[in-house]
C-alpha cells in the first residue's frame, strides 16, 4: 500500500511541477505582398510591415510596421480609406489614429489617375520612443494586391 500511496505521490508531483507546458498557438497568416510590404494576420490583429525610406533615426531604409485589431471591420475600413482617397479631387491627406501611432495617408497625384501614389507617414504616440518614417510610393493596383482585392 505504502508503495502506490508513493508512485502516486511522484507521478502526481511530476505532473504538477512539470517545467514544459503546451499552449494554444494562433496560425499566423500572411495576407498580401507587394516587394517587401506584406499584412499579416495574427488572430483579430492585422500588422502592415512596410519599407521605410526615410525615417528619424537615419537608418536608412529597413522594415517598419504598425498593428491594429480588427474591431469594427477596421481591416475593411481601412481598405475603403486608401481606395477613397485615390478617387478624391484634389489628393489630400488623411490622418488616422491608431492605439499606438498616427498615420497619415499622404497622396500624390499624376496626370493620369491610375498612376496616383500614397504613402503611408506612421509616427509613434510615445513620446519616449518618438520615431517616424515613410513608406515607399503605392499605386492603386498595389494596394489591392496588398490587401488581397
């Protein structure tokens, strides 16, 4: 009896005290890409990574990003945001708040309208961490592919 009160007492001690537990992994999906710029999907949250040209800290250009969660279809919105911006007259800029930066939509119009371009400006809302930077130019053709449209 002593014996299996002790094989139970060390099973149930290494059950409770194990060091390597399985968590629930949320699959990652990568939603459009165009050159280096890609979303990507964790869960409800959407990440743009984009390619900065031109940033505060003069590190040339390297890979940006800024995440918001798709609440109220935010992801959707934001779509119709830049696609609406290229059909206005005149190209104005947007600016849009996130939980943790501001991003303006910066148009640049052509002669011709399908050679329009926008640039997504992100600065940070930290003071402590106050960065900006600049994407590269997207035409419409561009975002779509981007947002898979």
């Amino acid at each position: 009896m002593k014996r299996i009160i002790t094989i139970a007492v060390l099973l149930l001690s290494v059950v409770s005290f194990a060091q390597i537990k399985v968590l629930e992994t949320v699959p990652v999906e990568k939603l459009g890409k165009v050159n280096n710029n890609y979303i990507q999907k964790i869960g409800d949250e959407y990440t743009v990574y984009y390619t900065s040209i031109q940033n505060d800290d003069e590190e040339g250009s390297s890979l940006r990003k800024f995440t918001f969660k798709n609440v109220n279809n935010d992801y959707a919105s934001l779509y119709s945001i830049i696609m609406n911006g290229f059909g206005a007259s005149p190209l104005y800029d947007i600016k849009l708040e996130l939980p943790n930066n501001y991003i303006w939509l910066h148009y640049t119009g052509s002669v011709l309208p399908e050679k329009a371009t926008v640039q997504f400006m992100v600065a940070s809302k930290e003071a402590s961490s106050a960065t900006s930077s600049i994407s590269e130019p997207f035409v419409k053709d561009q975002i779509n592919k981007l947002f898979q449209k």
